[in-house]
C-alpha cells in the first residue's frame, strides 16, 4: 500500500507543479513531462530486458552450487545469525544461502552480481509464504538490509573520481564505510522493532561484534594505505573473491559427480524468466520517478530544504550534493548523473562533490528495490518495508553529511 501512495503522490505533485509553471509562462513543462514518460517506460522494459544475460548466468552459478551443496555450506555457516533474524526460515533452509550471497556481492560494490541472487532470494523465502500477496517478515527483513546498502569496496564511486580528476580518488572510501555502516545498522534495529526482534540475544550480538571487527579492521587497515594502493586492493580483492566463489561452486558440484553443465543451464531458464516478470513493476517506478524530476518538483525540494537550513544558520556547503540524496532512493543512474555532473561543474575535490560521493555509496535505490524484489515474486502488500527502508536511507544520508564533515569539512 505504501507504494501504491507514494507513487500517485508522484503524478499528483507533478500535475501540480507543472500547472503552475504554466501559468508561470513555462509552455515546454507539459511536453517534457509527457517525453520523459515515455523515456521512462521504454527504459524500464530495456533495464529488464538487459538482466537476462545476468539473471541467467547468476542463477545458473546459484543452481550448481545447490545441486552441488555449497550453498547449504553457506547457510550453515551463518544459521545462528540468520535463524534469530529469519525465525520463520527453516535452519539450512537454501534461501539463507542465497541472501548471504547477496548481501557478499553488496558489501564487495558488485551490483549486477548482487541484484539476481537477492532475486533468487525473494523466490526461495516465497515458497515459504502462506500469503503470497502479502510480505512476509523475513522478506521485509532481507530487502530492508538490502536497501541499506552495506558496501566495504566502493570500486565505482573510486573510479568515477579517478574520472573527474580527483587528486585522491578513494579519499571518501573510509568516510563511505563508515556511513554506510550506520545506515545498515539503523536499518537492522528499525525491522527488529517492528517484528519484535531482540538484538541483545548473545548470538546476534556475537555475529555483529564480528561485523563490526571486520568493517573498522578494513578502516585501520585501508588508513596504512596510499590512495593508489586502496583503489587496486578494491578491484583485485572484490573480483578474487566472487570468481572464486563461482569456482568453489562449481569444483564442489565436479567433485560430488553433479552434472555442472545441466545444472547450469536449469538455473539459467530460470533468470529469463524473472528478468521479463519484473518489467511491469519496474516500468512503474521509473515513470513515477521520471515525471517528478521532469517537472522540476525534485529543484523546489532541493531550494526548499537549502533555504531552511540557512534560516537555522547552519552551513550550506553539502546543500548542492542534496539533489543526490534526494534522487537515489528513486533511481541508481539518475543519482549517479547528478554526482559526476557535480563534479564536472564544481570539480572532484569540492566539498559538496565529496558529499555527493559518500551519498552515493553510502545509500541505496530503495524504490528500485523494493520495485524489483517484491514485484519478482508479485508482493502486493510491503507492509512496513517501505518506512523501514526510507528511515535507514535517511540515517545513511545524515551519518554521511556528518562523517563528510569530519574528514573533509
């Protein structure tokens, strides 16, 4: 439901604005808004289209390592942390296996590696639910965690940097781990509320505290690097890791005298289809979000919040990277757009340009997300997904303004 009102807000506040800049004199504002629609959609049906290839070879890999057992390797490894958080996921149960994979692919900054495997995800923990119409916890808790993005390797916000010029192009790496740890971790106590979970059971706490060993021993170690090491350390140590990942998957399967190539080409039927039934709910989201922007109702929220933070008397000086904070709930490119033509137009080493940067890796897309993942497996009722996910993604986009103070301020 909470989509379904935020995405006729969209087209009510943009028929608004749009009026009123008509009678403004603005003559174009209907014509763009009726062009950016039809962009929209036609990107909504290619985006899907172009998962195919991926969906396919990712849920090929996902099929040998069940088949072969990996992945039940997985899902032990981490089943007394997942258990508390998905107590109505059977233990061992495959799906913990695939969303430990996703949230691997997450944290190493290789999204298109994540996005079929949190599809598979949503798949396997709806066979478990009674209502299929309706979100279960479990998938609230997983897209929720999801949506808060933890990334411990931001390869790509280092190399558009790198692009624009940067002296130090992973200087906003440590400001990003530390943002995007706080986002995640409001985004963890925000669902456990909800669902009455307690996060002072000792095994949860036992899990988090090695987290959090890992996520500040990458900063102190990332802190004895040069800026050149950092970036290479990235790249070379988030590809080691996912290929060979694929290859334990598929040395497992060889040595348990699976047929790796069938198993493969199963899995893979499975990605075309998944890749076709999300285009309607994506297609959706992208209008909504295309109209809003073509409007220019996204420039008056941005003037908005700028001219009443200088009414308080704070500094406005990350006001100009807002329009990316406000943007990538709503659509990954277009965030992404907006950082480098900041950078381009104020240059890479701008305090409003680094910002924008740990904006960027810090938060998620989460109406994209939420989009995709419930609409791959036809969730009609998100419940309290949708407010979890916006709240994390705020705290993302404070502890992001904060830490860039800190380090850049």
């Amino acid at each position: 439901m909470a989509l379904n009102y935020v995405w006729i807000s969209f087209f009510l506040i943009t028929f608004v604005v749009a009026l009123v800049k008509l009678l403004g004199g603005d003559t174009e504002v209907f014509q763009n808004i009726v062009n950016s629609l039809f962009e929209a959609a036609t990107n909504g049906a290619t985006i899907s289209l172009g998962l195919i290839g991926m969906m396919a070879f990712a849920l090929g890999i996902m099929k040998i390592g069940e088949r072969g057992g990996m992945i039940a390797i997985f899902a032990r490894l981490v089943g007394p942390f997942f258990n508390k958080l998905f107590p109505e996921v059977p233990k061992n149960h495959p799906a913990l296996g695939s969303i430990l994979m996703n949230f691997s692919a997450n944290a190493l900054g290789l999204d298109n590696a994540a996005t079929p495997m949190g599809l598979k995800a949503m798949k396997e923990l709806q066979e478990l639910n009674p209502n299929k119409e309706t979100a279960t916890n479990a998938q609230i808790m997983f897209i929720v965690l999801n949506a808060s993005s933890l990334t411990l390797l931001p390869i790509s916000i280092m190399a558009y940097r790198q692009e624009a010029g940067a002296a130090q192009p992973s200087d906003v790496f440590l400001p990003i781990l530390i943002a995007t740890f706080f986002s995640t971790l409001s985004a963890l106590v925000l669902v456990a509320i909800y669902q009455k979970i307690n996060l002072l059971d000792k095994t949860i706490l036992a899990y988090l505290g090695v987290l959090s060993i890992l996520v500040f021993g990458t900063l102190y170690y990332f802190n004895t690097l040069d800026q050149e090491q950092i970036g290479t350390i990235s790249k070379v140590v988030s590809n080691v890791i996912l290929f060979g990942i694929f290859v334990s998957f598929i040395a497992l399967a060889a040595f348990k005298k699976i047929n790796v190539y069938d198993a493969f080409i199963d899995g893979a039927k499975e990605g075309f289809d998944v890749a076709v039934r999300i285009i309607p709910y994506l297609v959706a989201i992208l209008v909504g979000v295309a109209v809003f922007r073509a409007s220019g109702s996204m420039d008056y929220l941005v003037t908005g919040v700028s001219n009443v933070v200088s009414w308080l008397g704070f500094d406005t000086g990350f006001v100009e990277a807002l329009p990316v904070a406000f943007m990538k709930p709503l659509s990954g490119s277009g965030a992404r757009g907006l950082m480098v033509e900041l950078m381009n137009t104020k240059g890479a080493d701008d305090f409003a340009s680094r910002v924008a940067c740990v904006i960027q890796g810090s938060t998620e897309t989460t109406f994209y997300v939420l989009a995709v993942y419930f609409g791959s497996v036809a969730i009609k009722n998100t419940r309290h997904a949708l407010p979890c996910a916006l709240l994390s993604e705020l705290v993302g986009v404070i502890a992001a303004i904060v830490v860039a103070y800190i380090f850049f301020g």
